[in-house]
C-alpha cells in the first residue's frame, strides 16, 4: 500500500467538512449558553419552556447540519477508499515484460565494462592481438583523441581488411601495420559491407530505462547498446542478451 501523502488531506473537500463541523459546534455553543430572548414570552415561561425552545433550534441546526457534514465526509473518505482500493488491485496485479523494463536503469544490471578503446591512429598488429587474447570481444569501440566514441566496427571488418589485402598479394607487415583509419576508409568503400560492419550499435546513457534501450536497438535492428558517460565517454556496454536475462529474473 502507498504511503500516505500529508497532503491529501489538504483537498478543499476535506477543508469543507471541517469548515463546517466547526459552524455547527459554534452554533451549538451559541444556542447553549448565550441568552435567548423567546418571542412573545410572558411571566409564566418557565425555564423547561426555554430548555424546550433551545432543543427545537438544535434539533433544526443539527439536521441541516448533519446532511451536509454527512454528505461531505461520505464524498471525502469514500473517494480515498476508492483510490486505495484501484490502487491495491494495480499492485495485484502482474507488471508486463515492457512495464518492468520501464522500472530498470541502464545502470542498474549492470552494463559490462568497456576496457577495450581504439583511435584511428592505432595499428592492425596491436587489434589482432587484442582479438586473439580476448575472444569473448567482437566489435572494437574507436573513439576520437577526446575519448568520446566515433564509432562502432564488428571485429569482421579487420579480418575482411586483411582478407582483400591478401589478395591483392601485399606483404602481411605491410597489411598489419596499416591502421584504423584504413579499415573505415576500406568500408566506405564497401556500402554493403559497410552496413553490416560499422555501426550496429546505439548509445545509452546510465539513467535511461532498459525499456528505451531495447527499443533503440530494436529500431536499429542492432544488438549492442554502448553506455556513456555524462561527457559521453564510452565507459560499457549491454546487448540485447542483458535485457533477456533481466526477464528472467523477472520471474
């Protein structure tokens, strides 16, 4: 159940019936004890006479009062019993895969560390390494001398590099010395392959929902999401492998 809010209190419904409780204890108080001249009294009213006359004031504030302070109070706590009780059934009920990714952040999972940037100065020897010690990588992050991220390459793009360089019968130190900036210059050289290679990715921030990344890589038809920083430097990375298994603790 939500925590009350001190505030709901303070609805002009609920100011109403308290406006009005206090005009009657004050009209009570005044037909009480504040002295009441009886038109057409004589010598022989009685004091039973004047208790009697006060009763029918009171009887008559007291029902008008009544109905309106009643009614009042019915709308006031009726509506707050309705609200708690829509909301206990909302709270019964099970959220949609969509709606419990909208309660996730990025941050939350939390998205796998990128230790692994390149710059387009950087040489094809220095990649292979990297790809070959650490095969769980398949894309290579390269980012501009600011570290922001510039794009996004498939590990297939360096060895479709080296594939065509071979073929063109260059000496392999030659083809592992060339650099980053010659791969990207090779795809665009290539649109088809360029498609595929370069660019399948989107980018995220921490405090965005898992929703939002889902559906970015979804319209992307892409399956990695890389995560910046406020200064969008590129610091992990999630897939669309993440955002199952985040389903299935769902459950």
């Amino acid at each position: 159940m939500r925590e009350r809010n001190p505030r709901d209190w303070k609805t002009p419904e609920f100011c109403l019936v308290v406006v009005m409780l206090a005009v009657l204890v004050l009209l009570v108080g005044i037909v009480l004890w504040m002295p009441i001249n009886i038109p057409a009294a004589d010598k022989t009213t009685t004091g039973k006479d004047l208790l009697e006359y006060r009763r029918t004031i009171l009887t008559v504030i007291i029902t008008a009062f009544g109905a309106w302070v009643g009614a009042g109070a019915a709308y006031f706590f009726g509506r707050e019993n309705l609200r708690e009780a829509a909301e206990s059934l909302l709270e019964m009920r099970q959220l949609t895969p969509r709606e419990f990714l909208r309660r996730i952040q990025v941050q939350e999972i939390p998205p796998r560390k990128l230790t692994w940037r390149v710059k387009k100065s950087d040489n094809i020897r220095d990649i292979l390494e990297r790809l070959r010690k650490d095969p769980s990588y398949w894309f290579i992050p390269v980012v501009t001398d600011k570290n922001t991220l510039e794009t996004v390459i498939h590990e297939e793009a360096v060895w479709r590099f080296i594939d065509s360089k071979t073929e063109e019968k260059i000496e392999r130190d030659k083809i592992v010395g060339a650099t980053v900036s010659d791969v990207l210059d090779y795809l665009k050289g290539n649109e088809d392959l360029n498609k595929v290679v370069s660019g399948a990715y989107v980018l995220v921030s921490m405090d965005q929902s898992l929703a939002d990344a889902a559906d970015l890589m979804d319209d992307r038809n892409v399956s990695l999401a890389i995560v910046r920083d406020e200064a969008g430097i590129p610091v992990g990375f999630i897939t669309t492998k993440d955002v199952r298994e985040a389903l299935f603790r769902s459950r």
